[in-house]
C-alpha cells in the first residue's frame, strides 16, 4: 500500500490503525463482494482513491499558492526565490497496495521498485526571503511588511483557511487503513493469500514474505537475481490465483460500508475539496488576465 503520503506500506498501515482505532464506533458488518475485473498487472481503483488530492488537483493548488505567494512577496519588495519543481507524478494509489503488481517492474527491479527522480536541490535563501516566506516567531510583521505568518502561511489561508497547504483528510486516511485491515483479514482475502502463498512453495520461493510485504532482507540498492526471480514469480502467483482481483473487491466492498457509515462527513470533506479547488483556478485565472 502506498506513498510519500499517498503510499503507506502495509505494516505501518497497521500500527498507524492500531493508534487509530478509537476513531471508529465498531467494526462494519462482513459486506457481499464480487472480485474486481483487472488486466494483468492493472492497479485497482478503490471507492475512497477519488477522495484523496489527484496529481492534477495538487498541480493546480499548488500552482495557485506559488502565485500568491510570489504576489506576497513581491507587494514587500522582497525578491521571490527560483520557482520549485512541479510535484512528481504518484500514479496510482494502489499500485503498490497488495504489492508488486507489474511484471516489467519485477523482472527489472525486483522489489526495490523503479528509482525516484533526481530533484534539483532547494534554492538557497537569505536570511529575509527565509522569514518573508516562513513568518516570525513574535507573531510581528516580517521584512518590509510581510505577514507575521510568512507569505506560504498567508497563500494557504487564501486557498485552506488555516496556514497549511492542503492534505488529505485525517479521517480519509483513517478509513483508507481501516478498510486495508478489515479486507486482509476477511476469510475471503485469507483464502486467496493462501493460494498464493502455495503457488509461490511450488515455485521455490518459500523465503517471499507476505503478498503486500517486501522480503525482510533487501541486500544493496539494485535488485539481485534471486529477488528478481522471486519479485516475478510473486507476480505469476498473484496473476494465476486471481489475487488482487478478490482482495481489491473485498476492500472495495468495505470501503463502499464505510462511506455509507460516515456520509455526512464525507460530503463535508468534498465541500471542502471543491471549495479549495475553486479558489485555486479562480486564483489562476485573475493571474493569467492581469
């Protein structure tokens, strides 16, 4: 399961829910599921995936922020730092959600997954552009007048109301781990690790952790041949038992419950999606016609 903040790994899925836990009144009833129709090495797309901040809508938030940010900074005569790269492409949220999905990712990576782009280092600040940007301590205003917040604080409360940039919301990522637990444990999910973890004993790869875990032991940074041949034979296994199919219906079944049970709060959070978005291409759109 993933990401930088889209994509947790499972295990700390599930301690971030044991911590968690609390938040939810009781355990959802077992929920009828029918597998989910996916091409070999298809990620599924789960009923909460919509919920969470696009690449597309953090492109477009963030494009506002730099602009109003850049406004603030120029309104205090302060000179604004070189621009910061665009946010990376994530794809999608359950790539890596029931582990390794795609055999061209296996037979050239193993498990140790395509490397991260290189990202130019942060440009540096002066010691003004730094309390401009990021506020003072003394809640006073900064450097020729800037917002006590900082001009990134004060860009925030145009678009979020608070001085934060946008992220998903807690009770979002709350339900993202819940419905991840409450599906691998279903008999269902069990019955189908079971026939994975079989196909890979036939094909002597006994030494794989679980479907969703990478091998405990991961030597160096590149793949070596034992983990490519297990990486690809978890692939196989996972293809020939159907898997992922029966795991992404089962959560989707949950996930669907767990929408239902907190509807109203749901829709509080998408007003809230909307109202940020508009602000934002409102933001780029006065930009662009000055």
């Amino acid at each position: 399961m993933t990401s930088s903040q889209r994509r947790t790994g499972p295990a700390t899925a599930l301690l971030l829910l044991a911590v968690t836990a609390g938040c939810s009144t009781s355990a959802p009833p077992v929920p009828d599921a029918s597998p989910a129709r996916l091409a070999a090495g298809e990620a599924p797309r789960l009923p909460l995936d919509g919920l969470f901040w696009s690449d597309e809508e953090y492109t477009l938030l963030h494009k506002a922020l730099d602009i109003l940010t850049s406004q603030c900074m120029e309104r205090s005569k302060v000179p604004m730092p070189p621009g910061t790269a665009a946010p990376v492409s994530r794809g999608p949220r359950a790539a890596h959600r029931y582990g390794t999905l795609a055999r061209e990712e296996a037979e050239r990576y193993g498990y140790h997954g395509p490397p991260s782009p290189a990202l130019p280092p942060p440009p540096a600040l002066t010691p003004e552009q730094r309390t401009a940007l990021a506020g003072t301590q003394n809640g006073r205003p900064g450097p020729a007048g800037t917002p006590a917040e900082g001009c990134n604080g004060w860009a925030a409360m145009q678009i979020t109301g608070t001085t934060s940039y946008p992220v998903d919301a807690e009770l979002l990522r709350t339900l993202d781990f819940e419905s991840f637990d409450l599906s691998r444990r279903d008999p269902r999910t069990v019955r189908a690790i079971d026939a994975w973890a079989s196909c890979m004993e036939a094909a002597g790869a006994t030494h794989a952790a679980g479907p969703d875990e990478k091998p405990p032991a991961l030597r160096g940074t590149q793949a070596d041949a034992e983990e490519i041949r297990t990486a690809v034979a978890d692939v196989t296994c996972k293809e020939e038992t159907r898997l992922v199919g029966t795991w992404a219906g089962v959560e989707t079944a949950y996930q669907q419950d767990l929408l239902r049970r907190h509807g109203g709060e749901v829709e509080d959070i998408e007003r809230g999606r909307r109202s940020q978005l508009s602000k934002a291409a409102d933001t780029i759109g006065k930009a662009e016609r000055r």
